[in-house]
C-alpha cells in the first residue's frame, strides 16, 4: 500500500503520518490544520534557521564523542549529571531524521484507536545508568536580551517545547523503551553582553551561556488530541478560525472592508 500522508484521503486505510509539527498545528489552530492536511492549501513556508541547525550539529557531535561508552561529556559531570551517558543505539541516527520520521526504524508509532502514525525527529538519548531507563533531550538556542536570570521553560510559547517533550516521551515509549518521566531542554543562549572580543583577525567567535532544565513530562492531553485529530481528519466541516490568532483578525478585517 502507499504510504499515508500529505492530504488525508479517507479511503487510505494505511496509518496516516502525522508529523509531532502537524500536531502542534492542531493544538494552535484546528482550522489551520484542516485547511492544510484536509483541504491541501499550501500555506507560505518561512526560512529555516540555520543557526540554531548549527548548533544542534555541534552539539551532537559533542555528546556523540561518548555515545555508547562508559564515560559522559565533562558537561554533565559538571552538572552532576555523571550517570547519564550518551545512549548508543543501531537506529538513533534515523531517529534524529524528522524528514523521513514515517519511514521503517524511524521515530514513529501507530496510535491504534485513531490510525495515526506520529513521529518526529529526536535531537538526542541520553543513558540514566542509575536506573537504565532513557531520557529524551532536546536543544535550543536563543540569544537573551536581558542579562537577568537563567533561562526558564515559563514563556507562554514554549508550552510547544513542552508538548514536543511529552510527545517524543509517548513515542518512545509506545516503541517499547523505559523512557523517564523527566526530559531536558540543553539550552544554548548566545551571550550578547559578553566582555570577549567577537571578531579576531580572521574569524568571529560567539560565546554561548549554556543551561539544563529538567522537565518532568505530562502526557495526559495526547491521546484526547489524537482522537480530536481523527474527528476534524474525517469532517466535511472545517473548524472555525481560532480567536486568539492574530492572522485570523487580519483576514476578518480584510474580508470586512
Ligand atoms: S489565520 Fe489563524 S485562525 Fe485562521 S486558519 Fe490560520 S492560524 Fe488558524
């Protein structure tokens, strides 16, 4: 059978992939979310960030050093985090890839009550050889305009990180894998008041404050949001816009002048 994805074709009985991206559309906006999986309106792409890519490069390459070794990266030991280790396993490169998350050995899972096969790609594993269970990491990188405080996960806009957290939590587990209720966010904060010299002779280098925040996961609103998905998947109605968004009172006002 083809593989289920792009538009939803109700006569497709193959598990229809949605990325963990889609699902976050569903949580921001069913409207948008239907006009795109349902009706294949093409919304504007936005550029990608290329330097937060970087930094998600460099850091893997960083913890891959110790993937699967019995040593850590000094980072966690600093962190008194020595017992986690990077976790080594033949398909987590595929894991990483969210591209082609609904490919075989990918990070996926078929939810069963909805036919739904969600996934995503992972940033990084890392080992808790205290209890052999695994944690899901996640990086990010910003650049703090104020100097005040360490970064929190208190920002309205970052309950998606969250929800990302929560959801490759569910996915692994689904997989089979003891996975920990707590996740971490690898912050990487580019430090704009720094006293270094940004440029030298031949390159800049841009110092990063770096921080850990542990989350302790909630997994309680994922499959009520699975089985809201299927409901507005196989409605002939598309949902209203949502009114907190301030695209949709752009379009009311243009539509009313
Ligand atoms: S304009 Fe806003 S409310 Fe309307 S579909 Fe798009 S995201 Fe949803």
């Amino acid at each position: 059978m083809v593989r289920h994805r792009g538009i939803f074709n109700p006569l497709n009985s193959e598990p229809y992939e949605l990325s963990r991206s889609r699902v976050e559309n569903f949580f921001k906006c069913p409207c948008c979310f239907y006009l795109i999986q349902v009706r294949g309106v093409e919304f504007p792409s936005i550029p990608g960030f290329n330097i937060n890519e970087a930094t998600d490069i460099l850091l893997k390459k960083d913890f891959d050093k110790y993937r699967g070794t019995k040593k850590t990266h000094p980072f966690l030991i600093e962190n008194g985090l020595e017992h986690l280790i990077p976790f080594h396993h033949e398909h987590f490169d595929l894991w990483t890839q969210s591209m082609h998350f609904g490919a075989k050995d990918r990070m996926n899972t078929i939810h069963k009550g909805t036919n739904l096969k969600i996934g995503g790609g992972l940033d990084d594993v890392w080992l808790n050889t205290k209890t052999d269970k695994i944690h899901i990491v996640d990086y990010k990188s910003t650049s703090q305009k104020s100097n005040k405080g360490p970064i929190t996960l208190d920002d309205y806009y970052k309950g998606s990180y969250k929800r990302q957290m929560d959801l490759y939590i569910w996915i692994m587990r689904q997989k089979g894998f003891a996975v920990e209720d707590i996740g971490y966010f690898l912050y990487c904060d580019g430090d704009r008041f720094t006293k270094t010299p940004f440029l030298g002779k031949e390159k800049a280098v841009m110092e990063f404050k770096m921080t850990l925040i542990p989350y302790q996961c909630d997994l309680r609103w994922i499959e009520p949001i699975l089985f809201q998905i299927k409901k507005v998947l196989t409605s002939q109605i598309c949902p209203p816009h949502s009114k907190s968004c301030e695209y949709g009172h752009f379009l009311k006002r243009i539509s009313e002048d």
